[in-house]
C-alpha cells in the first residue's frame, strides 16, 4: 500500500476508534470486536482503490459540477 | 484568486479545509502566485479528503453492520416463535390451520407411530395406510432420516419418498383438523355438552 495512504488509514483508525465503537453500539459485547475487525479490514481495502485527489483537480471537479447544475437550469 | 475564494464558501470541504490555518496561510501564498505553496497545498488536500472520504465510509460500515446486526437478532427472536401456537382459532382451511408440528421424537420409549397419534380416529387412519407410507413415516419419525437415506432402505427414488410423506402427513393432519373442527363446534354450540364425541 501507498505509504501516504497507510498513514491515514492509521491516523483514520486511531480517530474513529471512539466512533466506530459508538456506531456499534446496539450490537451484542461480544460481536463488537468482530465487526469491528470486518471495518477495519474494508477500509484497507477501500483505501486501495481510492485515489489520492489533488486540491486542483478537486476544485476543476466543483466547478465543472456547478457549471453543469447551471446549465441545467 | 476569487475562483478561490469563492469555491470554499461553496463548497463545505474547502471551507473545512481552509479553516486551518496552515491551509489558510498556504492558499494566501498560492494567490500570490507562490507555486511551492500551491503544491503543498495540493499534497494536504489529497491526504485531508482522503481522510474525509474514509471517515465517511467508516461511518457507513458501521452504521450497515450495526443495523445488519440487529436485523438477525431480531429474526433469531421471531424464529423462537415459529413453533408456538398460531392461527388455529380461525376459519382457515384446515390444512392451514394446522401447527408445523410433528410427533415427539424424543420419546425413547415410543417406537411405534401408531403409539403416538393422540386420537383413535388419527391411529386407525395410520393403521390402515399403505405399508409402504407406514414405513416411510417410521424410518423419518424415528430413525430420522431423510428423503435420500428412505429412498435407499425402502428402494425408491427420494421424489417417491417425498411424494409419500407428504401424502401420509397430510392424511394424519386431515383427520386432526377435522376433529378440531368438530370440537370447535361442540363447544360453540349452547348445548353443547360432548354429545359430538
């Protein structure tokens, strides 16, 4: 894995580790730990395949979405 | 410059973004023309929406596994309840009227069908079927097995098997609903004081 990639999935993973716990809050003690495992291990592969998008790449992309909003009008 | 400034009032990502200051600070430079900055710039925004997007993900899976989580809890609790008495009050066709139950198999010290048919009428439709219902019937109530191993103990196809059970249970489940419907009767009935049988 792209090393920029693994440092945020970390940094994600430290910072959501509260979350995540929160988000599974109504699952039984015991299926916690599983399914928190199951997260962590889609995120790294969803990590995999997103693309690491550049600021002005992002804001051509808002441009060209408002631009074709307008259009539509 | 003002393409700038105006996205991130747009857009709520660039306004997150650029309410750090570091960011902040850098995007002052970039509108200065200063392209060093405008790369750093570019290289904190891939790892911030990077995170940005993560995050939300995270936030979904946890949300879908959670709901997922309890939508099997909650189908583990209705299953307990599949075998408890449901429906045979009403009007239904007997056929539907009557419980998935099936005889007690636990009962070591039964080994006979006809042992544990609980009405005389259920005993005698069991005794005057064909051998070979009767065999099938004993081989699934006690030697519980199924459609696959009867058809090769009794040397049929498992379909035949099948075709049989049914048949047979069918026949057993008739008669009970029969004199469900007739106890029913005997006991809306004013005068009803047993003289159905």
């Amino acid at each position: 894995m792209n090393e920029k990639k693994k440092e945020v999935l970390e940094e994600v993973l430290m910072e959501m580790d509260q979350r995540i716990n929160y988000g599974l809050l109504e699952t039984s003690f015991q299926n916690r730990e599983d399914l928190k495992q199951e997260i962590i291990t889609k995120l790294a592969e969803a990590v995999e395949h997103m693309d690491l998008i550049p600021l002005s790449e992002f804001e051509r992309e808002v441009t060209e979405q408002k631009k074709a909003r307008n259009q539509g009008f | 410059m003002a393409k700038d400034t105006h996205q991130n009032q747009v857009n709520p990502l660039l306004e997150y973004f650029y309410a750090d200051p570091t960011n902040k600070r850098l995007l002052e430079k970039k509108q200065q023309e200063d392209q060093h900055a405008a790369d750093l710039l570019d290289k904190r925004f891939e790892v911030y929406y990077l995170k940005v997007r993560l995050i939300s993900y995270s936030d979904k899976l946890a949300k879908y596994l959670g709901k997922n989580f309890d939508k099997k809890e909650r189908k583990q609790h209705k299953q307990l309840h599949l075998d408890s008495f449901t429906g045979l009050e009403s009007d239904d066709p007997p056929v539907q009227q009557l419980p998935s139950r099936e005889p007690p198999v636990i009962d070591c010290l039964t080994e006979r069908i006809v042992d544990i048919l609980p009405t005389q009428r259920m005993k005698e439709t069991y005794i005057n079927m064909s051998d070979e219902k009767k065999e099938v019937l004993q081989l699934f109530t006690f030697e519980q097995l199924n459609n696959k191993e009867i058809a090769e103990r009794i040397n049929c196809s498992p379909q035949n098997v099948s075709k049989l059970k049914i048949k047979a249970l069918n026949e057993l489940r008739g008669v009970e609903a029969d004199e469900r419907k007739e106890e029913r009767s005997v006991r809306r009935s004013p005068d009803g004081n047993g003289s159905a049988n």
